[in-house]
C-alpha cells in the first residue's frame, strides 16, 4: 500500500500552525514598533509595518499545488520573518 498525502489537511494544518505562530510574533512586533513610536524612528516603524503585512499576506501565497511531500510544504515556512517549528 502506498503512501497518500492529504494536501489539504496538510495545508490546513499548516497555516493553523503558521498563524499561531504568526500571532506570538504579532505581540513581539508590536512592542518594537511601540518603541520606534516613542523614538520618533520612522524607519524602524516602517520595517515592522512591512515585516507584518508579509506576515499577513503570507497564507496567500501558498496553495495545494505549491508542494507534492511534507518537506517541500514544511520548506515554504518563511524564515526570513518567522522561526520555523519544523526545524530539528
């Protein structure tokens, strides 16, 4: 018998995962930017407001066709703004 990937659930469980996590760095987020705001540092307002809108754009980018196996769908996790909890 052979292995099947449900992509859906897959995708499903994914993003759950995703936004969980998106929201613990929300919270970071907002602190920072808090702080740029006391400072008057519009450069660092404008990183964290970008930094967020990649976070929240980011469910959009992925669809079922993105990946065939796991390792691929866990290789999309944005890193770049995010810790993956896939990582060993």
């Amino acid at each position: 018998m052979g292995y099947y990937l449900n992509k859906e659930k897959a995708l499903s469980i994914f993003l759950e995962t995703f936004r969980n996590e998106r929201t613990k760095k929300f919270v970071e987020l907002d602190v920072e930017f808090m702080k740029a705001l006391e400072t008057n540092d519009t450069s660092q307002q404008s990183n964290i407001a970008s930094q967020k809108n990649t976070l929240r754009d980011f469910p959009n980018t992925i669809t079922t066709d993105s990946f065939e196996t796991m390792d691929e769908l866990y290789s999309l996790w944005p890193t770049s703004n995010l810790d993956s909890p896939y990582s060993s």
